[in-house]
C-alpha cells in the first residue's frame, strides 16, 4: 500500500451508496462504491463519498461505519431531476464538494476515485485543485451501449460520449471490469493502454453463500419441488426481462407439463426507460398467457436477495450490455446456474458450460433450449452449481480492495511521472 494514502474522496454523484439497488439509477455502482469502501476501510483507508442529494430530510452527512462518511451534496433540486438532467447540475456539485474540502488542512484527500462519467468530471477538477490523482471507473460506456441497444431504447447522447472521453484523458489511471472493457477503453475511446488497469469486481462472499434451495423456498413459501427461474435487476429494455418471458413462453409450449411447476420470478423495480412503461412485464406475461406462473417481487436488500438466488433453479441474465453483471455472480454464490447473454463482462462472470449457460443474440428460443437444458438435461444443474460455487469463490470484494490500492498507488506513481516530466 501506498503510505502516503490516508484518505480517498470517492464521487458518485448520480446515486448514492445508500440507496437501495435494484431499481431507478441504484444498482451495480451503488453495490460496489459501498462494498469498496468497506474493504478501503478495514484496511486503513478512510473514504468520503460525495453524491447528490436527492431528499431534503437527507443529513448533509452520514457516518455510514467507521471510515466511510456519505456526503449529501445539495446540488438542484431534491426530486424530479433524471440522469440525462445532471450535466447541468455539475458545476454546482462540483463547487459544493471542492468547498467542503476547504474546511480541512491542506492536502486532506489524497486521492480522488470517481464512479461513471458525471462523477469523472467533477473528479478531473478536484484533481487539479488538490493535486491528487485521479482513479476513474467507468460502470458502463455509451459508445458501447449504443452498439448494443434494446429495441426501442434511446441511444446516449452525444453529450456524455463527449464528457467520458474527457475523463478517460483526465483520468491518472482508469479502472476496467474486465478485460474486454480494458480494450475498449483503448480501442473506442484512445485511452493509453498504460493507463489502464482490469480490477473484476467482487461479491460479498458473507451474504450470498449456499443457503440451501429448499430452505429458501420455504422462507419465500414457494412449492419445495418446483422450478423458478429468476430475474433479479434494475426493469429496463437493456436488462432485456422481455427476452426471459418470451422464453418462458416458448419453453412451456415446448414442455406443457413444467406448466404446473415452473414459477417465474421477477425481482427489482423500474428503470430509465423502463420507468416510462412501469407495467410493460405485467402486460407481456398476459399477452404471453404466463400471468399465473409469474411473480413480479419489488426490490429486496440483499441480506434477502440471498433466498430468491439460491430458491431458483437458474438465474437468468438476459442484457443487451453487461459491463460485469454483479447479479450473475451473486447468483453462482449461492449455487445456482446462471443462464445468460453472451455479451461484455458476462463472459466473464458465468463460465460456459462450467458455472452456467451463456447464449448468443437474444431469441427467446435461444433461452429457452438453454432453460430446457439446465432443469432436464439429467446430471447437468448438478454439475453447474458446484461450478457456480467455485467460479463465484474468486470474486470476494477483498481481492478487489487489494487490487484497486495498487492501482491507487500506480496513479500516485504516474502522476509523480507526470509531474517531473512537466519539469524537466
Ligand atoms: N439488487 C438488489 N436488490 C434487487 C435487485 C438488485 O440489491 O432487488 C442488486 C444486486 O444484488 C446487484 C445490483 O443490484 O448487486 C445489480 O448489479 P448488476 O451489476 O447486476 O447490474 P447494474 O445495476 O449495475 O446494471
């Protein structure tokens, strides 16, 4: 670890670590800013997260745990302001969190880490107001999302394509969930590939372990000898739920007799676009004639998460674009299969044939075979879930912490490089 880092101010401006994951702007990045702070305070390093307030009765600042402190930036107002709103908020956030800096000796942070492109910008300036490096973690990139879009969503703007090339030349180091984000990073938005370092991230190996199926379906009170497949996440066309019913349709057509079995579950609340038409699953699932064999389940803490994976027989990880998909692994955590889309960091999260199923494009009958698959093929589930174990086992948020103090301290390094070079 790099001795001179005491302190780390983390940005996320456009969610907070607090706020429950799993629908609106909560999800992956909430789980993991959170479950990185942690593991940087249990080994001595303090965190301050700075992210917009978005309810008034919110205290400007929380003492989340020892070490990490959230800090409700008032910036515009409280509700009603969307994602695609926010560039027009990012001065005023950025001047409240440079201001509450100013009340603390100099040199106080010794390093800025920021979460998804709103937060890199705000990021790069704190950068060179303190003179600390920057750590940038992307989340998710527009130019690869928009090559990758659900039918009917709307491409990102030409605003944050922009803005995240700005804070990918900001940027001391950049961090990729995988390896395949690390190339485009490079290859997409001309990042130096020095600059770039793969860091997977993790899954809380305490919560989602093997509970036992049975056990889990009596908590939840579902049949103890049927199917479920699942579909936990954020409710948007890009998670693609659409593509799991249409399955679910098929396979049933298919195997008339799981019909009386099989339940569907869907857990999580609407998202993005999805918030436009809050009620499109409902109205699939009746289109599809599954209505009875669907559950919709809103948001669950992830303490119950754990029982909706390990009662499923498979988790299913439908997405157009996934930059890691913490679902998939959380899901083998506790030993069930995952069958999922064939896309970005998901082949790194489900192993082929090993851990899960990963299916190419997005037909329904796709799924379907590969659902048929897991729950008939005789030995196969069996298999997989010991698979599931052993490949989750390797994602515990320890090894991400680890990883992300070296890349902090290949970010002090290049900075210090940089900064000779500007001498000389
Ligand atoms: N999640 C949750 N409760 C829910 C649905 C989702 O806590 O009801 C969490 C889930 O455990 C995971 C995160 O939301 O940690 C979703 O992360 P993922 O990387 O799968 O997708 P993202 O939201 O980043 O697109």
């Amino acid at each position: 670890m790099v001795s001179t880092l005491h302190r780390v101010a983390m940005v996320s401006l456009h969610t907070s670590p607090l706020d429950q994951p799993g629908t609106g702007d909560a999800g992956g990045m909430n789980v993991y800013v959170l479950a990185l702070s942690r593991r940087l305070a249990a080994r001595g390093v303090e965190v301050d997260v700075f992210t917009r307030s978005t309810d008034s009765t919110l205290d400007p600042v929380v003492d989340v745990t020892d070490g990490i402190r959230v800090h409700h930036v008032s910036a515009g107002p409280y509700e009603g302001l969307t994602k695609h709103e926010l560039p027009a908020q990012l001065c005023v956030f950025a001047r409240e969190v440079l201001r509450a800096e100013a009340y603390h000796p100099v040199g106080y942070y010794d390093l800025v880490h920021s979460h998804y492109w709103l937060s890199g910008q705000v990021g790069a300036l704190a950068r060179d107001r303190w003179g600390v490096p920057l750590v940038h973690t992307m989340h998710t990139m527009a130019k690869v999302k928009n090559a990758a879009l659900a039918e009917g969503d709307t491409p990102e703007p030409m605003a944050r394509l922009i803005g995240e090339e700005q804070v990918v030349e900001a940027a001391d180091m950049l961090v990729a969930n995988t390896d395949d984000e690390a190339r485009q990073l490079v290859d997409l938005y001309g990042a130096d590939p020095g600059r770039v370092q793969v860091v997977h991230p993790g899954v809380d190996l305490d919560t989602f372990r093997d509970v036992g199926t049975r056990a889990a379906r009596e908590r939840l009170g579902l049949p103890v000898d049927g199917e479920l497949i699942t579909f936990v996440g954020r409710i948007q066309p890009l998670k693609a739920p659409d593509v799991m019913l249409r399955a679910v349709a098929v396979l049933l057509r298919e195997r008339p007799e799981l019909r009386s079995r099989l339940t569907v579950a869907v857990v999580g609340g609407p998202s993005g676009s999805g918030l436009e038409r809050p009620d499109v699953l409902v109205r699939l699932a009746d289109e599809l004639g599954i209505t009875d064999s669907v559950r919709f389940v809103p948001p669950v803490a992830q303490a119950g998460l754990v029982d909706w994976y390990a009662a499923s027989s498979l988790v299913c990880v439908p997405s157009y674009n996934e930059s890691f998909g913490l679902v998939a692994v959380e899901a083998q955590a506790t030993g069930t299969p995952v069958v999922a889309a064939a896309v970005g960091g998901l082949t790194t999260a489900v192993a082929h044939e090993r851990s899960g199923l990963l299916v190419e494009g997005h037909e329904p009958a796709s799924y379907a075979a590969a659902f048929a698959r897991v729950l008939l093929e005789p030995g196969l589930r069996d298999r997989l879930a010991e698979g599931a174990r052993v490949h989750a086992a390797q994602f515990g948020w320890d090894r991400t912490a680890e990883a992300m103090i070296e890349v902090y301290a290949a970010a002090h390094e290049k900075m210090r490089a940089d900064l000779s070079g500007l001498a000389l």
